[in-house]
C-alpha cells in the first residue's frame, strides 16, 4: 500500500485560459485514486488560490514517477468551501454520496475542518488537510483519523508569551473573531500568559463587524493587543484602528503570520479605507508563523529544494502576483502534503467506506511519515498535527524583519558627562597646583621661614591633597566609561586613594597642631623657649595616622570588598512619545556591610577633625618659630572640617541622585584642598617670587590693584609669623 498525499489537497487540477478546471466526477478510471477536496477559493481565507496550483505540481511529479505510485493514478476531485461550514457541508454531501469513492479527505479552512473531520469517521476516511490551524482539531478522541501540515494555532502561544516576557509586558489586551479556531486559541493563551504572571486585562470578539470591539480596546487604554481573526476581518479590524487611532508607538499589535504579505493593500468593498490608511494602521505589527519554506538549499523526496520549488509555483501561477494570492505562504504545505507515503500490502482499489483496514493502513502510513519537503523535515505528532519552527515577524517601513524592535524598560543612570568634565578639569588644576607647590617647596628648601615651617610635613600635605584630587576621577567614573567587570577594581581605588589622601593631607596638618599645642600651650614649657622640637616625632605621629588608615582599609578590602550594587527606583515615563515605563537603575559602589564600615571610619575621621578644630582653637594665640606655620595650618584645619562635616551627611542622603552626590563629595574635595595648599604654600611662594614675574604681574594688574594684593599677602605672613620683606612701592 503506498500513499503519496498528505497536505494539499488542491491536486490534478489544471490552470486553463486563467481558471481552474477539476476532474469530472462521477467517471471512475481504472487504477485512479480520488482524493476529495475542499478548496477555498473565496472567503475568510482564500488560501486555494495558491495551494491548489502547489497540490498539482506535486500530483503530476507523483503519477510521472514510477518509484512511488506504479500501479495507480492519483485524481483530485475538488470544490469551492469559500471557507465556509455551511457550503461545507452541501459538498461534503455531494463527496461522500457521488461515485467514485474518496480515500482521503483534503480540507482547508479550520471550520470546514472540524466539520468534515468530525463526519469522516463515520465513513473509515482519513482527513489530511493543509491550511488548518485550530487547536481544537488536536483532539483524537473528537478526531481520531485527522492529520493536518499545518500545526495547531496553540504553537504560537508559547512564543508569543516569552515575547511577553522578554519585554517585561505584564497587561496585554485581545480581540478575535468569534470562531472556533480563535476560541481556543486564545483559551491556550490565557492559561499560558495566567503561568506566566500575565494578566489578560481586556478581551474582546466580534461576529462580523469589528468596530464595537476595537472602540472597547481603545476606551479600556489596550496598549499589547493580540488579534486572532482571518485575513478579511482583519482588513475590517485596521480600518476601525485606523478611524480609532489605536496604532503607532503607544501601541504593539500582535497578528497571525498566514495571511498574504499585502493583505492591508488588497482592495476591500467591506472596509472604506484607502491604502494610505491601511498602511499606517499597520505599521510596526508582530506576526508569529511557523516556518513554510525550507532556509536550506537542501532537495527534498521531491528532488527539488525550496527556491525551485517557488520558481516553478510561480510560472504554475501564470502571472498572478503572490503577494495578492491568498495561500502563497502555505503552497509548500500542500506540495509536501503529496509526498508523505507509506508502502502496505493491501490494494487500494479495495477501499470503500465500510474497509476500516485499509484506513488503519493509511492510518499508520501518514503518522509514520518523516521526510524533507521544501516547507521542511515533515513529521507528526501524537494528534497528527505538523511539528514545525515558528517565524517572528515585524513590519517596520512596510518590511518584514526578523528581529522584532522591543520596547526598552530598563535605563541605568549615569553621571553627567559635563559635570564630569568640569570637576575633572578643576581636579587637574588642582593636582598641578599641588605639584607646583611641592616643587617650590622642595627647591627652596633651604630659606629660613620655609625650614621653620616643617616642609618635609607641608610636602606631605601636598602630595595628599593631589592624591585626594585624583580620586575626583575614579569617584565619576561609571558604566558609561569602564565595562560592568571592571567596576569593582575602580571602586577599590576610590577608596585607597582618598582615604590615603586624607591620612597624608589632613594627617600632616593635625602633626603640626597637635605638637604646637603639646610643647607651647603648658604654662611650665612657655617658659623653655629653648625646648627642641625633634622631627622624628612629628614624623612618627604621621605614620601612626598613615598605619591606622592603611591596616583599616586592607581589613576592608580582604574582610568585604567593594563589588558593584544595583539600586532600582519607582518607574518612570520617559520624554517623546513611547508608551513605556523606564525602571531607573543606578550602580552603586558598596559592600555587604557597607554602613558598619562607613560608621567606623566617619566616627575615627570625626574625632580627629573635631579635635584639629579643638587645638587649632586653643593653639590660635601661640606664637612659636618652631612650627612658623600653623595658624595657617588652623585655618586649613577648619576648612577641611567644616567642608567634610557637611559633605559626608548630605552624599549619604543624596546617594540616590548620582549628579548632586558626585558634585557635593568632588567639590568638596577640590575646594578643600586648593584652600589647603592656597593657605599653606602661597604666604611663602609671593616673596620669592623673581623679577619677571614682578614685571608680569605689573603688566597686567595695575600699580594699585598689585600694591593692596602685596599688603594683603605681607599682613597673612605677619600674622603667621613668617619673616618675610616688607613691600617697596
């Protein structure tokens, strides 16, 4: 027993002067074989129209090959269903009870299917159809003898919700018509999307006229709509879009993938639209489709692979453009519906509708079918529907792409390119500042005042403050700059840098003060004028503040290291017109314990401030030529405390606002420290200055201008007890 029909059921038909002629009935041949088919030609879809030239071309190859079918011919006997179960079932009629007998049934539509599968039973057929996708024809107790090329409609759905999730889509809306095929569809769908935490929040369906439903979806706000109706409604469905304004941006439609490619440019007497608007309504829908054409240059049972296979469907088509031939996209599925056979030892001819031998024959012959057709490896399922790929679609620009565009939900913030630049740039002054002062510092190392100033501890505080300067640019680095994997070694050097910049630059000030205040504030020592002050103890005192911040922050580092964090805010609309909520995202610098070991290190570093503010205070009226400097050392002291006292509070409130935290904590950081070295380096850089830039200054300020600067500088060096050369003018 051999059978060579599985799909398509539009065979020995031939194209005559531009129409299509049928078999005669009534007429039986020796050795032919009748398929009775149900073609739509006209209707909800006229998928006919390119299935049945498909069907003939894989007919005519069967019966001129003698490998397959030697002993038989096969005929097609077909008629018009326009798609529709009434007309269906008159000519179901007409099959069953006009001679010759049918061994198979082929229908189509999804409604004629179950009409004609549910009877076929009754007669020992066997029903195999092309173009039928209703998931309720995978029942095999309702259809025990039915086989279809076309999966069911429910293979989509599992697609379509994983869409659903990749784009983060928790409320979608639908619309079908009122079918069964649709029905059961979206039943699957909503069991699927209530799994996966998606709410259906609106569901409409329509008889015949869409527009009360498509008005419900724009009156319910429907944003994700799924629509399940054929290619003729569908056309009605845009037209109400179109007038209802329910398409562009704000909106994603979701669409069968089997209609024509043009199907919105098809001139339609049931819709007023023109092709204008069509096209609009359309634009940027999402189909899903199994795949129906094989990708790969591969020859099939046929010997033919998929690109010949549409140049000769195309020359069977006569000229007829396949954009505007309902079925193009499903003629693979009737084609390869012919190939799938199976070799029994009982005679065809035998068959009538009480032989339920030869229909198990048939039977197992069709559901142990696997082969290459040009729609792809052909096999079946347990309910006798096709196993295929799924094709997602989006129209963009009128073309089809495979890459649907998704609507973005995440946005990560990142730090203001221009605040960067212009922090960076006051930082790099600042650390060329620094340098210039350690190196007028080190150069003039042997002048009296800058000897009795400590320059080694001024040096010290130089370098902390440029290194204090450099952690401004690891503090705006983010992911806008650096990958993700990189983060964590940039939060480690924040760290290091400005912690040592701060034991360097605050820790050699605080030396300077506490020892003033140690050997001149005791009433018994004001009185040793003579007392040496020795330099290994200031030194000592530096490392010590230096050791204690270096061992915290190892333990830090070994114990809990920093890795990257991310905070999540309330979502939020964005700016133009895309429908969609941002989720902010802000990477953050942190820790397990991240505020023990801020609490510990704020606490020790607030102790040494508020008792650098203390000694600078008490120590405000001591004049000593050991340490010339340190009522400037007092006036840094306060404003590096006053400075950090309110920065650190304020960048932990205002962690969440990346702009206004990194602009409080790097301003504070460059202000303090050009106040720093300003103090501390310029009363000793100004009477040293060389006559050039004497004659500089003079060219560009005026006489009076430079003469009150002079006075200003020779007064703070008066007070700070620096011996510097009173102004000549």
């Amino acid at each position: 027993l051999s059978l060579s029909v599985l799909l398509c059921p539009r065979v020995w038909t031939s194209l005559e002067n531009g129409r299509v002629m049928s078999q005669p009935a009534g007429v039986p041949v020796e050795g032919a074989l009748y398929i009775g088919a149900l073609f739509p030609m006209s209707g909800g879809w006229p998928g006919g129209q390119a299935c049945l030239p498909s069907a003939q071309m894989a007919l005519d190859l069967v019966n001129n090959r003698t490998d397959i079918l030697p002993d038989y011919e096969l005929e097609l006997i077909h008629y018009d269903s326009m798609c529709d179960p009434g007309e269906a079932t008159k000519l179901l009629y007409d099959l069953l009870y006009t001679e010759p007998i049918k061994i198979v049934l082929m229908p189509g539509c999804s409604g004629v299917s179950t009409l004609v599968a549910e009877a076929a039973r009754m007669w020992n057929l066997i029903v195999l159809s092309y173009g039928s996708s209703s998931p309720a024809l995978s029942n095999r107790l309702r259809f025990p003898t039915f086989f279809r090329t076309h999966p069911s409609a429910t293979l989509h759905n599992p697609t379509r919700v994983q869409l659903f999730q990749k784009w983060k889509w928790t409320r979608i809306a639908t619309i079908q018509q009122t079918t069964e095929v649709f029905t059961s569809t979206l039943d699957d769908l909503e069991e699927r999307t209530k799994e996966a935490g998606i709410e259906i929040s609106v569901r409409q369906s329509f008889l015949t006229d869409p527009a009360v439903a498509v008005k419900n979806l724009k009156r319910q706000d429907a944003r994700i709509i799924v629509g399940l109706f054929y290619e003729t409604e569908a056309r009605k469905v845009f037209c109400e879009v179109f007038k209802e304004k329910l398409y562009g941006k704000k909106v994603v439609w979701f669409l069968i993938g089997w209609y024509a490619d043009n199907w919105f440019k098809i001139k339609d007497p049931a819709i007023n639209c023109t092709v204008e608007n069509m096209t609009e309504a359309v634009e940027g829908h999402v189909t899903t489709e199994i795949v129906m054409l094989n990708p790969e240059t591969i020859k099939g049972a046929s010997n033919l692979t998929s690109q010949e296979f549409i140049a000769a469907l195309m020359s069977r088509l006569g000229g007829m453009n396949p954009e505007d031939t309902g079925g193009f996209q499903e003629a693979p599925l009737a084609y390869d519906a012919v190939w799938a056979h199976g070799e029994r030892g009982r005679r065809l001819e035998d068959f009538n509708y009480n032989n339920h031998d030869i229909t198990s024959e048939i039977y197992r012959a069709l559901n142990s079918s696997s082969f290459e057709g040009v729609s792809g490896h052909v096999v079946f399922d347990a309910q006798g529907s096709r196993m295929a790929m799924t094709l997602i679609e989006q129209l963009q620009g009128n073309q089809s792409t495979l890459s649907p565009t998704g609507l973005g939900d995440r946005g990560v913030r990142f730090l203001s390119q221009k605040l960067f630049s212009v922090v960076a740039v006051f930082a790099g002054l600042g650390i060329l500042l620094g340098f210039l002062c350690l190196s007028f510092n080190i150069y003039n190392g042997a002048v009296r005042y800058i000897q009795n100033s400590q320059p080694y501890l001024n040096n010290m505080t130089a370098v902390g403050c440029m290194m204090a300067l450099a952690a401004v640019f690891p503090l705006g680095i983010d992911g806008h700059h650096i990958h993700r994997s990189q983060f964590p070694v940039v939060c480690q050097f924040r760290l290091w840098l400005l912690g040592l910049g701060f034991s360097l630059a605050y820790g050699s000030m605080f030396t300077k003060i506490w020892w003033v205040h140690t050997l001149f504030t005791k009433k018994e020592e004001k009185k040793e004028k003579k007392k040496l002050l020795e330099p290994w103890k200031l030194y000592a005192t530096v490392g010590v503040l230096l050791a204690v911040d270096f061992i915290s922050l190892l333990v830090w580092q070994i114990v809990d290291p920093l890795h990257i964090t991310v905070e999540k805010f309330t979502r939020e609309a964005p700016k133009g017109d895309l429908d969609v909520l941002i989720q902010p995202l802000l990477e953050h610098c942190s820790s397990e314990k991240m505020n023990t070991w801020l609490g510990v290190v704020y606490g020790y570093k607030g102790l040494l401030l508020l008792l650098g503010i203390f000694l600078a205070y008490e120590t405000k009226s001591v004049s000593t030529e050991k340490i010339n400097d340190h009522r400037a050392v007092g006036m840094a002291i306060y404003n590096v405390a006053v400075l950090c006292m309110i920065t650190a509070p304020i960048t932990m409130i205002l962690s969440s606002q990346q702009d206004a935290s990194f602009a409080f904590a790097s301003m504070a950081t460059v202000f303090s420290s050009y106040i720093t070295l300003v103090v501390l380096f310029v009363p000793k850089v100004t009477p040293l200055l060389p006559p050039p830039l004497h004659k500089l200054f003079h060219f560009f300020l005026p006489p009076t201008v430079l003469s009150f600067i002079h006075r200003v500088v020779y007064s703070l060096s008066r007070g700070l007890n620096c011996d510097l050369p009173r102004p000549h003018l």
